[in-house]
C-alpha cells in the first residue's frame, strides 16, 4: 500500500515538473459547526386550530451560548394542516412576519419544511417564536397546528 502511494506521488511530481498536468487552487469552506436548540419538553404542540383569527401561541428556544457569529439560521417546522402561506405569520424575536414555507402546505396532512431565519435576530439566552393564525381564507379553513420546531445555528 505505501509503495502505490509512492509511485503515485513520484508519477505526479513527474508529470507537474515535465509540464503535462496542472494544478488548480481550491478554496474550501471554512470549517463551520452547526448547533441545533429545540424548545422545552412539553412546548409543543402548538395549537392553532378552531381559534379565532388573530389568535397567537409562542414557543421559547433557549441558546445558552454563542460561540461565535451565527452565518446562517434556520427553522426546520413540522407543521399539520396549512392550506396557505397567508393563513399563518411567524416572529422571531418580534421580528418578522414570515410567511411559512410552500413546503408545509398541505389541506390534512403533516410536513415538515426549512425556514431561513436573519442570524442577526437570533440571540443568546431565550428566542421567542411566535404563531400567528392570520388568516381563515374566507372561512375555508380553521387553523394549524404546530407539532414541531427547531433552530439550527451555523458558525464559522
């Protein structure tokens, strides 16, 4: 094995020095580290369903530390029974609204789908989460339920 590996290496030298092969530099990513927060047990759901429009339920996700400048923030949600983007809102740390993402809708059935969230509202100690039944498309539907969510942070 250490003799292929070797010849390998000499028969590359040969061919760089002779002129028959080139080298490229790549620049490769950073090394990064993700960290991914769920909320409390016993958080979620959040029921969002047979309540009146307007109607808003809130989740905590506790980040103990930041080790680092957070690069990209994202949700990943598992929600039930999102016919429309419009039929929700979502704030994080008041800041929003954000509309759900195409990938959970659905008239019955569960999905789960990523949101990109601002790194810079993301925060050290507890991050807000807020749902908000915004709209009952002209009473065609009665809500949502949140099942589950999580916050995945990216640092350099």
């Amino acid at each position: 094995m250490k003799e292929t590996n070797m010849i390998r290496s000499m028969a590359m030298a040969i061919a760089l020095l002779s002129g028959c092969a080139t080298v490229q530099q790549v620049d490769l990513p950073a090394a990064t580290t993700v960290h991914i927060f769920e909320p409390a047990p016993g958080s979620l759901p959040l029921v969002l369903y047979d309540v009146p429009v307007g109607t808003e339920k809130s989740v905590i996700l506790e980040v103990p530390d930041l080790p680092g400048r957070v690069t990209e923030a994202e949700l990943t949600l598992t929600i039930e029974d999102m016919d429309q983007v419009s039929e929700g809102q979502i704030y994080v740390n008041g800041q929003g609204p954000l509309e759900p993402p195409a990938g959970l809708l659905s008239p019955s059935s569960t999905l789960t789908a990523d949101l990109e969230v601002n790194p810079k509202w993301i925060k050290r100690g507890p991050n807000e989460i807020r749902f908000v039944f915004a709209d009952n498309l002209y009473l065609t539907t009665k809500g949502f339920t949140v099942e589950e969510l999580t916050l995945s942070l990216t640092f350099p």
